[in-house]
C-alpha cells in the first residue's frame, strides 16, 4: 500500500530540549561535597517523550 505524499504533511519538529530523542540526561551526586559520579537519563518532561515540540 502506497502513501498518499500530498495527505502525508509536514514531519512535526523536533523538541529544543532533547533534540527529538525523548531523553535528557542529568549530572548524578553524591556525598556531603556533592561529588559528581555520572549521568542518568531520563523522561524529557518538554515534551513528554514524544520528540516533538510542544504546540504551546
């Protein structure tokens, strides 16, 4: 089955935040000095991780 090119649209945008991939990462620390020991991803709560920018 063949798409139809003229119904298809636009591809939406891509999020700022997380440049399309749904996922953002964040320093992890820890200890009194707040020491630095990695980095954990998480959920991009722009755009709910979809990828796509929000319509606001």
């Amino acid at each position: 089955m063949r798409k139809n090119p003229v119904t298809a649209g636009p591809e939406p945008a891509k999020c700022p935040t997380c440049h399309g991939s749904g996922e953002v990462s964040r320093a992890v620390r820890v200890g009194r000095k707040r020491r630095t020991v990695g980095q954990q991803t998480g959920l991009c709560l722009n755009c709910l991780g979809s990828g796509e920018a929000p319509t606001d």
